[in-house]
C-alpha cells in the first residue's frame, strides 16, 4: 500500500484536487452548498485521474528511473509493473465514468484529459515539450474542471492561464533534474542543453508572476489577494535562481510556491 500512495504521488495530486475546490468555491460563492455532491465527486476524480497519470508515467518511465529515480516504486521493485498498469487503467475508467455523473462539460474535459495522457506516454514521448505542455494543460484544466461543475467564469479562465505557465516552467526544471538518466525520451534539456532551458523555464514562471497580480486589478479578488500572492511570486523567484545549480530542490521549492498561490487564491476570494 505504501508503495502505491508513493506513485500516485499524494502532494502533486493534492494539488489538482485543490484547484477543483477553489475553483468552485469562486463560481458558487454563497450557493456552494448546493453543489456539495458534484463538487466533492470533482476533487475526487481530479485527484484520482492525477494520481492514474503519475502511476502510468512511473510504468512508461520504469527503465529510466532506473537511474532517474530508483527509489520509486517500480524499479525499487516495491511495486510490479503489471500491477501499476493496473491500477492506473482503472483509476482512468473510474474518473471518467465519475466525470458523466456530473455534466457533459466535465466528461468531455476528463476525455481531452486522459486522451492528451495516453497520447503523451505512448506517441509523444520524443518529442522535446510535448510531455512539459501536457502536463501544465492538465494542471491548468482542474481550474477549468472545477468552474464547470457549477459554471464558466473569467476569474477561474485568469487562474487556468496562471497555472499553465507556472506547471509548464517547473516541470522542464524537473526534465533538467533527469536529464542525465532520460534515454529513452527527448525532453528539452536534452535538445537545447541546461542552460538554454533553464531560461526557459524562467520565463513561463516569470509570465506567471507578472501575471498574478491581474485577478486584483480585474476587480475579481480583494487587495489582500496581494501580499499572499507576492509571497507565493517571491519563491518561485527564489527557484530560478537555483535551477541550474541544484534543480532538484528548484523543482520542490516552485512545488511549494504553488500551496502559496493556492491559498493566495482562497484568500483573494473570500476574505
């Protein structure tokens, strides 16, 4: 059981499960205890469908991980190939028949969802970005996912923009912390080196941080979104300066800078 909570990756899932909460949250705002049900059955299967597409990426992945990351699960050998396949197959059957119990809005971005995965994994693979453009749409989408449980919104479309950039900076930090180990996949470091890549990075991070301020000047948060969202913009700063040199902890710091920004988001909301 340990083995398997570790590929599906709690934190990283958290997040998109979160981002479903907010969202709603923003579109419901008094009349959110009329959406219980749907809402909790979102964060569910966002959280599930994320934790289906960290195992099937650990079961691609396994014999680069090897050197990558033989701590995890599979080539630790804690965790059976077969089994993750497993596993991951019917996590992804089970949000998506989840997604048609709530609206076809939801189903149809939980379809585009698992189709972009699969297309990934099993097609894309050599393609340098395409797994970095991937992963930062699907990130974003939960923002989307989350709004259209109850209704559209332009405050939740600013955050999927925010996120997108954000998710699709850190994870070609993290393509710079394989980079070594990545052999069976072309991944941007790789193609244009770490210096290059670094800048990057750096600048879909920085798109992010200019951007964050916007939702306050819209008028769609209140002006103590400000400071919150600074704080979240001054560590995902901090993570570029350190890329190169270490882009492990890079990778983990703009992780945490993300809670910050989750929480700059509830706070701009509703306080």
């Amino acid at each position: 059981m340990k083995a398997l909570l570790e590929t599906f990756r709690i934190l990283t899932s958290s997040l998109g499960a979160i981002s479903v909460l907010i969202a709603a949250l923003i579109v419901a705002g008094t009349n959110m205890g009329t959406y219980w049900p749907q809402v909790l059955l979102g964060i569910l299967i966002v959280f599930f469908f994320s934790a289906a597409s960290n195992t099937l990426n650990d079961y691609v992945d396994r014999k680069s991980d090897k050197k990558n990351h033989p701590e995890r699960p599979i080539p630790s050998g804690r965790l059976k190939p077969r089994t993750a396949l497993i596993i991951a197959s019917v996590l992804f059957f089970l949000t998506i028949m989840g997604a048609w119990f709530i609206n076809i809005i939801c189903f149809a971005l939980v379809i585009i969802a698992f189709v972009a995965e699969l297309a990934y994994e099993l097609l894309f693979k050599k393609i340098p970005g395409a797994g970095n453009f991937i992963v930062g749409f699907q990130a974003a989408g939960s923002y989307i996912f989350g709004g259209y449980i109850i209704a559209g919104s332009r405050t939740v479309w600013i955050l999927t923009i925010l996120a997108f950039f954000a998710v699709t900076g850190r994870e070609i930090i993290k393509d710079m912390e394989d980079v070594k180990g990545d052999i069976y996949k072309k991944t941007i470091p790789k193609k244009i080196g770490l210096k290059k890549s670094s800048i990057l990075s750096s600048v879909f991070i920085l798109l992010a941080v200019l951007m964050s301020p916007l939702p306050y000047f819209l008028g769609l948060f209140n002006w103590y979104y400000l400071p919150a969202v600074i704080a979240a913009d001054l560590i995902f700063v901090y993570s570029l300066t350190i890329q190169i040199k270490n882009p492990k902890k890079s990778r983990k710091i703009a992780k945490g800078a993300m809670f910050v920004a989750l929480i700059a988001f509830l706070i701009g909301a509703f306080v």
